[in-house]
C-alpha cells in the first residue's frame, strides 16, 4: 500500500511559518513592551537587563501555547482539517483486514484488582466489536513483591477463567526488571515482537475500548508509513477534589491544544508511554534506547524512554502521530497535589537526561524542539522564581534609593501616549489574559449549543466549573513553580531519583501531617516574601500578592484537593463535570461498578 500524504511538505512548512511567525511576535511584541516599562524608570541596568531577557524567556512557551490553543480553537469550530489523521476512516469505502495485534500493560507493584478489572473491561469492549480474534494481551510484570506475584498470576488465571480468556490473555513475570519500564517492553520484543505487527502499549490505570483499539490498527494498515499513532487519553474515573480539577481541565481543554499540536507538527509529532500503537518491526530495528552518556550506572538508559523512541522513530524515516479526536482512550491521573509533585520529580530528572540528545546528530527539527520543550516544561519554574527574584531586589533598590519612576514619559516607544504605570497594568493585564485565553476559548465552543454543553453540566454549570478551575489553577502554581525548582536544582546536583508504584486511588487523602512536611517550607517562603513586599512598597506587594497567596495557604489547599468527599460532592452539584461523568462509556461504567464491588 503507498504512503498516504495529507500535507505536501510545502503545506507542513507552511504552517510553521505561520505558527511560530505568530509565536515570534506575540512574544516580541510583550518584551518591547516590557523593556519600553524598564526604560522608563531612567534608562535598562543590569538587573533590569536580567528581568527582560528572563521575561523573554519566560513568554516564548506562554505564546506558543496561546497560539496552539487559538489554531486549534479555529480548526474545531470550522470542523475541517485536512491533516486529521481520522478523517481517513471517515471517508475509507472498505476498511483493512487486521493482522493479530499484541496489546501490553507493563506493571510494577500495582493494584492487583484495578489492574485486571481494567483489563477486564478492556477485553470485553473488543469481544463486543466482533475482532477479538484479531488482538492478544499480554501483562507484564515486573513487580519485585513475592505476594504481589502470587496475587498477579491468581488474578490472571481467575480472569481467564471467567471470560475464556486462555490463548488470549498472557501474563509473564520478569526475574530481573532491568531498564524499568523501557527494559520490561524490550524483553517483550524481544520474545514475542516478531509474531505481532502491531503492539499497543497500556498503562497499569489505562482503559481503551474496543473500537479504539480496533480504529487505531485500521489506522496502521491505512498507513504504510506510520510508526507510531498516539491515540489522546483522556484522564476519567477521579474522585478527589484535584484529580476531578485535573480531569475536568484535560476533558475541556485538551481538545484545542491537541488539535493545534497537530496543526504544525503533522505527521513528526510525538509519543506520549502509553495508549498508542506501534509498529513492532521498526521499532525493534531502529528504537533501542542508546546508552545514557555520563551515568552513574553502567549501561543506564533513559528514564523517559517515550520522546526518544518517538525521535528514533521519526529518524528511521516513520511517520508519529497524533490521532486527536479519537474517542476510548482513557487513563487515570494522581490523586492529589502531593503525588503530581512526586510524580513530576521523576518527568523532571527523566526530560532532563534529554538534553543529551537536543544536539545529537541526525535527529529531526521537530523532534528536537520536542525534546527541548519537555526540558523546558520544568526548567521555567526556576527562571520564573529568579525573575520574581531579582524583581523584588529591583524594586528594593528603586524604592532605597529614589530611583526615577516607570511612569515617566520617556519610553522606548514615543508613539505610544500611555504612562509607565498604566502600560504596566496594560501588560499585566494582558499577560494574565493570554494565560485565561485557551479556557475561554474552550467554553465558547461548547456553549455553541445546548448539546455540546449538557455532558459539562449545562452552559452555567461549565462557566462556574472553569472559574473554580481557573482559580485553584493560580493558588496551585507558585507552589509547583517551588516544587519544579527544587527538582530542577537536585537534578543539576546530580541527585538520583527512584522509579516507584505510583499511587492511583484517592484512599483518605493527604493528612493534616502530610501536607505541613511537604508545603511547610512554601508558607514560610511566602509569608517572608510577602512581609518583604510590604515593606518594600504596598502597591508591590499587590502586584505579587497572586504568588504568595498560594504559598502562605498551601497546607490547607493541599488537604482540601486531597478530598474524596469534596470532588464527590461538587459532582452531585454537577460541577467540574466531563463527558466520562455524566454519559459514561460503558468500558468505564464496567470498570467503576467492578471496582466498587
């Protein structure tokens, strides 16, 4: 079959000049801003020197992504886009015969119980759609708990049992779990690569359905070329006040971002670990993971194994994917604040190692401005502290030493008739409206109709759900902006950093215990910061109040979001609800109702 091509690569190009031409100056425009404000306090010092180029920093990845968000926001209210990978089994006369894929969900120390009944639901949904023939399951364990393989193996031949799954339903135990997750699915490709095509890769809380799992092996035999398609997971079945935070922002807003990412990577986009499928033989030919240079450990690979092997995979000439739009593709997300934070410890250390490979020879563009932008996802919390920094050591000096006032009139831009203080509110006022942008643009396309609302709760119910979420989105910041930058400084320290069993239940909570050793620290910082702002000058403890808010709360913040009984009743209130809620699949209402048995 010949390679499928949905944009020539003049019109891939195309559209990168147009997206990152916007980007350039969006950010151009707010640091000329930025430096006509500095300018006007009686010419640039060094500090303030620092203070721009951080600044300009700093709002390149906010412009990026309120560019993604309005180019996806324009191609999901014209609903046309003719590099939706989709659309291809929208408009197919006659559909592929499927070759037997291998669908894998590596494990580690997991729930026993939310592992198979999530596989459960997942094997039932593909019997339903008549191609169970057509798809193998394997679990793979690395699990190092002699109870937890016992109760693995019991639950896998209970299982079996129950949906005739033998022949069907593998389980294999590893006696040495080298490379963690990376080394548990080369030791499967190397045992079973060569008698599958195509291998889809779970996670211990995924749940795809069956008709996905079926769309995305149409989408491999459709596409000759393709090496990897990432089908979008949508985060579901969260109970805690955060974790329905987090679930209601990827369900609403996820769809636009996703739709832009597409819109100027295309076909060189990126894999995310799980809820994708792979083209098996490229993939053990070409996505070995290299050595990582410099290790303490010998023959160590990287952590964060997905962004490499999607690099490696694009370098061998195979088009990566992002199906956006793809319905029955779910996972679960950390219950509370304090496990994202333990969570992004380990995608901090793990995006870092790839540095090595943002310079690399033979890699594409596109895969190393992916690679640079995870980096980057971390490395801006310490620029945003230091600029926050070196701001109030500026407005101290100001204020010490009587330094001449923003609001003069002379400015780097004399055509602009607005006084220092006001272009500063102007800015301010813009910069907080950008980060608000993409929300606002997700509600305006559901409140297009009654139908597109009610799965949110109503057109009422949505607004009042992205107020609350917006504004527990500013108190959590500064407080992950501390967290980020502490990881960022123990990973330049060359801390080492363990791969443990994620928590995925809510259990009870974070306790009042919990919360104080870990967001102690930030109170202090804040309350400190906040008396030094005062001191300083009240109006600039007004402008940072936003920062130390978060900070001097953060304990309190942190046992309210680790709350079951709060994210149970603002459900029944029916806010921050999504789609998986209100009109739940039936993979998802099997997997709930199994749970709470």
């Amino acid at each position: 079959m010949a390679p499928v091509k949905f944009l020539s690569n003049k019109q891939k190009v195309r559209r990168r000049i147009t997206f990152f031409s916007m980007v350039f100056l969006l950010s151009t425009l707010a640091t000329w801003v930025m430096a006509d404000i500095l300018w006007r306090g009686g010419g640039i010092n060094s500090c303030e020197m620092a203070i721009l180029a951080l600044f300009a920093i700093l709002l390149t990845p906010v412009s990026m992504g309120v560019v993604q968000a309005f180019t996806g926001f324009i191609i999901l209210w014209r609903r046309r886009d003719p590099a939706r990978l989709l659309s291809q089994l929208e408009t197919a006369t006659t559909l592929p015969e499927l070759p037997v894929t291998a669908v894998v969900l590596p494990i580690f120390n997991e729930d026993v119980s939310r592992v198979y009944e999530g596989l459960r639901a997942i094997y039932r949904s593909v019997e339903k759609t008549g191609h169970l023939q057509h798809f193998d399951f394997f679990v793979l364990s690395d699990s190092n708990d002699p109870n937890k393989w016992i109760e693995e193996e019991m639950a896998w031949a209970e299982l079996c049992k129950q949906v005739h799954g033998f022949g069907h339903i593998f389980y294999r135990k590893r006696k040495t779990a080298l490379n963690r997750k990376s080394g548990n699915i080369s030791d499967f490709c190397r045992r079973w690569g060569s008698k599958y095509r195509y291998m889809v890769i779970l996670d211990a809380d995924s749940v795809m359905s069956g008709e996905c799992l079926v769309k995305l092996a149409q989408l491999m035999e459709l596409n000759p070329q393709s090496g990897i398609i990432q089908a979008a997971p949508v985060q579901a079945l969260s109970e805690t006040f955060f974790g329905r935070l987090m679930q209601f922002a990827g369900s609403l807003y996820g769809p636009i971002f996703q739709a832009g990412l597409n819109f100027w990577q295309a076909d060189e986009g990126n894999y995310w670990g799980h809820n994708a499928i792979i083209r098996l033989a490229p993939f053990i030919e070409h996505c070995a993971l290299p050595d990582l240079p410099a290790s303490k450990i010998p023959r160590a690979k990287f952590m964060s194994h997905d962004y490499v092997e999607a690099a490696l995979m694009r370098r061998a000439g195979y088009d990566v994917w992002l199906a956006y739009g793809l319905g029955g593709s779910y996972e679960g997300g950390p219950p509370t604040l304090l496990d994202m934070a333990k969570r992004d410890r380990r995608w901090c250390r793990g995006n870092f190692q790839h540095s090595w490979l943002v310079l690399s020879p033979h890699m594409r563009p596109i895969n190393r401005l992916h690679l640079a932008l995870g980096i980057m996802s971390y490395l801006s919390s310490p620029i945003w502290l230091l600029f926050m920094v070196i701001g109030t050591i500026q407005f101290w000096i100001a204020s010490r030493f009587s330094v001449a006032s923003f609001d003069s009139d002379v400015g780097l831009s004399s055509f602009l008739d607005i006084g220092g203080n006001q272009l500063a509110v102007i800015l301010f006022v813009t910069t907080i409206s950008l980060l608000f942008l993409p929300k606002f643009l997700s509600l305006l396309l559901i409140l297009r109709s009654r139908q597109d609302a009610k799965p949110y709760g109503g057109k009422l119910r949505a607004t009042i759900s992205i107020v609350l979420e917006h504004g527990f989105s500013m108190l959590i910041t500064p407080i992950l902006m501390l967290f980020h930058s502490r990881f960022v400084l123990g990973v330049l320290a060359g801390q080492e950093v363990g791969w443990g069993t994620q928590r995925r239940g809510g259990d009870n909570g974070n306790d009042w215990g919990e919360a104080i050793d870990a967001h102690f620290g930030h109170t202090v910082i804040g309350c400190l910061w906040g008396l030094l702002a005062w001191k300083i000058n009240p109006a600039f403890f007004w402008w940072m109040s936003p920062i130390f808010i978060g900070l001097i709360i953060s304990i309190p913040v942190a046992v309210l979001l680790s709350k079951i009984s709060v994210g149970q009743r603002l459900r029944r209130m029916k806010i921050l609800l999504t789609p998986q809620e209100s009109q739940p699949p039936v993979e998802l209402a099997e997997l709930q109702v199994s749970l709470e048995m």
